[in-house]
C-alpha cells in the first residue's frame, strides 16, 4: 500500500460513500412507508418508555429518524443519556454510547439522529478500509466486488443503524491494516478501543500474537496447518532470536485489549454496577460457558426448540457462515481464519440464548474475510445470484427491523 494512503483520497473511495448514500435513502423510504402505514410497533420493554420522551418529534425525525429506535439502540441511547446503571445497561460496551454523546450537540441534541449520522460516517470508514485490506490480499477486482458481497449481506443494514457494528469493524480493520504494517503498539491499541466497543475484540490479541510470530519466520507456510507449526517452533525458539527481532516492548502490547476489558468490568464492580456474565444471566438468560459447551447446546435445542422465522433465517445463514469459514481455512489467509474461528468460538460462548441463535445473523457481519469467498466465485452470473438472493433478504429484514419486530 502507498505510504500515503491514509492521506489521499482515492477516485475509488467515491463509489463506496455513493453506496452507503443510496442505502441510506432506500432505508429512508421504507421507514416512511413503515410510518405512514401506522407503525412502528412499540416495543414491550420498561427501557422503552423511559427513553421515549427523549425522541424529537419534528416531521423530519418523526418518519426518518425514529423509525430506528428500537432494541439495542434504545440501551445505547439510554447509556449516552442517562449513563450506565445497575440493570441490563452493564452489558452494552462504553466507546459507543460516548461517541452519541459527543456528537449529539451537533444535532441539536437529538442523540438518536446523532447515532444515526454517526454509523453511516462509520460505515463509509468500514467499506473504504475493508476494500483497501481486501486489496492487499488480492485484486482490486475481486477486493470491489468482496465488499458489494458484504454490503448486501442481510443484516448489513445494521452498520447503518445505531448499533455498533459499524464502530467495531472500523477498529478491527484498522487493527488488521497495522498489524500488517508490524505496528504492533498502534495495532494493539485500537484493539483494546475494540474491545471497549465489543467484548469479542479480545480475539484480536490472539491473531496480533500470530502475526508477530509469523513475522519472525522467513518464510511463512501457505497453510494454515504449516503456520500453525511454524508459531508453535518460535515459541518453542523463544526467546533466542525473537526478542532480538521485535522489540521486548512490543510482546506486551498483546496484552492491552485484555487489559482495557478488565479495567472496564473493574470499574463496574467497584462503581456498584455488577458484572456483565451476571447482566446477561439476570436480563437475557444468558450463560456463559465454553465454546464447545456453547455448540453442544445449541445442537440440542434444535429439535426441541420452538422455531421464530429469525431462527430459521439465523439457522440458514449459520450453516452457510460454517460452511464457507471451513473452506477459508484453504482459501483464506491463515490469519484470517484464526480470526474467523475464534469469533465464532466467542459466540458460543452465551451457552444458553433465549432463541435458538440469538443475534448470529447480525455477529456474521464482523467475519469480514468471509466475504472473499462469494466475491472469487468462477461465473459471472453465480456471484450475480448470491448478490440478488442477499440484498432481497436485507431489504425483508429492514422493514421487519423498522416495523418494530426482532431481527438480529
């Protein structure tokens, strides 16, 4: 990459702000029609009609804005307003909450428009450095059309609601654009500030160690096996020439996305506010146990459980997810796969979620590499159907989003 990438802006770059913009109006449009034909429904939950009042009830927020106040937004909300409690708030990570309270002086205060306008500024971050990763690792066509394939998967829309999807995916794939470069420290930093955003940032120390492993061999393996056995000699190396080769200072940088994690959940404890495992246990019957306890379980529920139409989409889009992260482990960076792995690993961590796979469809969006596998297929017109199938299905779940009813 041009060393002066991060500074210029590229002819590219135009294509992926005109996406989010035509995104952002579709959307628009259907929140209108979900508006006028009298929804959306409201949701049956106490944090919902404490944060009601706080809605701008303008007609521009009134059919474009507050169509997106619904489910995890109205946590986020509520902690940029009112500030972590003693409740359900404890599960949901600071970083973005704080940004809505920054930025929502500059929207007269109305924080949803505020989170609003702030992921899709994110989210343009997230298409133009996930496009620029991608073109390190192959070419700038595929790279174009791996991330059309992401922008159209179904549960893209969130990146541009006021979730986090969009902050966590911006940190990560600054994270990977460092750890590539061997900034080790940076890297490791905008690691931790992911996992102030998501819990599952942690994974990144995992994949930094890896990589600055790898960077100490010649010449790294092509598979993720010859890889694996190639970190597992310079460990057993260590610390001969490693400590020579990168800096002492630098092996503990892997140690600060933990860090920031414990520093946080410190604070809770020590402030009266509890512990997130006890807040999901108390709110969302959440337990957290092994990954493959997690998957055990989840095995289990399938014949017994009493299936909602998000389960079916959540069971579909699973086996699809595990399909192609198996074959990223031929077809993707070493790497990439580790990365893809254990997130998956993180998820199965909440052993016992109420629905058979609560949220995985909208968790899939963070397993970026993935979508270079649908982007590398040989016909034209197979790449043409999984874009056509995916953003059919995105285009459904929104306006069930914005109707008020559960998606992800």
């Amino acid at each position: 990459m041009a060393k002066n990438v991060w500074f210029r802006w590229k002819n590219e770059w135009s294509g992926w702000v005109v996406a989010v913009i035509l995104l952002r109006l579709i959307y628009a449009g259907i929140g209108w029609w979900v508006v006028s034909s009298g929804g959306p429904i409201p949701l049956n939950e106490p944090i919902y009609g404490v944060m009601r009042p706080f809605l701008k009830t303008d007609l521009f927020s009134h059919y474009f804005v507050n169509p997106w106040f619904g489910w995890d937004t109205i946590s986020y909300l509520g902690i940029a307003i009112l500030g972590y409690r003693p409740d359900a708030s404890i599960a949901f990570m600071p970083l973005y909450p704080l940004l809505i309270r920054l930025t929502a002086p500059l929207f007269g205060g109305n924080y949803l428009l505020a989170a609003l306008v702030l992921s899709t500024v994110l989210c343009v971050i997230v298409l133009i450095l996930l496009y620029e990763l991608f073109a390190q690792v192959t070419s700038q066509e595929v790279a174009r059309e791996a991330v059309v394939m992401f922008l159209a998967f179904p549960t893209a829309f969130f990146l541009l609601a006021g979730y986090t999807e969009s902050l966590f995916l911006v940190l990560v794939l600054l994270f990977w654009l460092l750890a590539r470069r061997k900034q080790w420290l940076w890297a490791a930093l905008v690691a931790g500030l992911a996992t102030l955003t998501r819990l599952q940032g942690l994974v990144l120390s995992a994949v930094l160690l890896w990589m600055m492993l790898l960077s100490l061999v010649e010449q790294p393996a092509a598979s993720f096996g010859g890889q694996l056995r190639q970190n597992v000699e310079s460990v057993r190396r260590f610390p001969q020439k490693q400590v020579r080769s990168v800096p002492p200072a630098a092996w503990f940088a892997i140690l600060i996305p933990p860090l920031f994690s414990a520093v946080y959940q410190l604070w809770l404890k020590l402030a009266g506010y509890g512990t997130i495992p006890e807040a999901l246990h108390t709110y969302w019957r959440l337990e957290t146990v092994p990954p493959w306890t997690g998957f055990l379980l989840f095995l289990q529920r399938i014949p017994t459980a009493a299936f909602h139409y998000m389960d079916w989409i959540d069971l579909i889009l699973f086996t699809i997810i595990l399909i192609a992260s198996l074959i990223g482990l031929r077809r993707l960076e070493p790497a990439f796969s580790l990365y893809v792995w254990l997130t998956l690993a993180v998820l199965f961590t909440r052993g016992t979620p109420p629905h058979l796979l609560a949220s995985y469809s909208r968790y899939f969006l963070v397993l970026f590499p993935l979508f270079l596998l649908p982007a590398q297929l040989p016909k034209r017109y197979q790449r043409f159907t999984v874009l056509v199938l995916s953003f059919s299905l995105q285009i459904l779940l929104v306006s069930i989003f914005l109707w008020g009813s559960w998606v992800a």
